[in-house]
C-alpha cells in the first residue's frame, strides 16, 4: 500500500518535470505558460493554476534551479571540450566560450527552471484548491 503510494508519487513527480522540460504547466501539460520567453503566464490555460501559486517571491527556488542547471551544462561543455580535443585543447576558444555561455546559458534555461521549480514544488505542496484563479 505504501509502496503503491509512493510509486505513484514519483510517476506524477516525473510527468511534472517532463511537462515541465516541455514548457508546459507540471500539473495538466496545458499550454501555453510562457508569454516571452523569460515570461511566465499568471495561470495555466487549461487548469487555471496560479504558477507562482499566489507568492510574491515565489521564484526565488527558480532562481537555485536556474543556476544549478546553468553551471551543469557550462561543466558538461566544458568537460566534452576537453575529452574530445585532449591532449591539445583550444583555450583561448574555451575562455572565450566560456563567458558566453556563463550569459546565455540561465537566460536560455530560465523558463524552463520555473516550471521545474513549480513541478518541484507540487510533488511537496500539492495544489489545493486556493492555488487556482477563477476562469476569465
Ligand atoms: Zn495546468
């Protein structure tokens, strides 16, 4: 019983994080939830959630993830330069590749950071009914 629970949590934790990888609301895949690019919409299209779920700072934690998935993929790239051009790595195009990506990298993720923030946040606050704006 407790397995089965469990199990369940993780499956609809997993779906969250794909939808949300997706651009789409973690909660119902509805879309769309970005109006620009760095934009997210108040509330989902389809289920109405509040994607800041009614909190003034709510994309704070966004912002953790952000990082993270930007320092990830900077050490990632930076570490499949180097295994595929060792022993003679280009380094002046690695500097210079390097401050690039360190400034496109969180604008190019930060969308996508929010919504996995929010699939985050809904595997451990489940929306409840206040989460929800009233339809249009
Ligand atoms: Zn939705």
């Amino acid at each position: 019983m407790k397995d089965a629970s469990l199990r369940a949590r993780a499956v609809a934790a997993l779906r969250g994080l794909a939808r949300a990888l997706l651009l789409a609301c973690p909660l119902c895949g509805g879309r769309p939830v970005t109006e620009r690019w760095v934009r997210v919409r108040p509330a989902c299209p389809r289920c109405r959630l509040r994607l800041d779920r009614g909190e003034p700072d709510y994309w704070i934690g966004a912002l953790l993830f952000n990082l993270i998935a930007a320092e990830t993929l900077f050490a990632a790239g930076v570490l499949a330069v180097l295994l595929l051009t060792w022993p003679t790595p280009p380094w002046s195009a690695l500097y210079w590749g390097s401050i690039v990506g360190m400034i496109v990298l969180p604008i190019v993720t930060y969308p996508i950071t929010k919504l996995c923030w929010l699939a985050f946040d809904l595997v451990f606050r489940p929306s409840h009914p206040g989460d929800f704006a009233p339809a249009p």
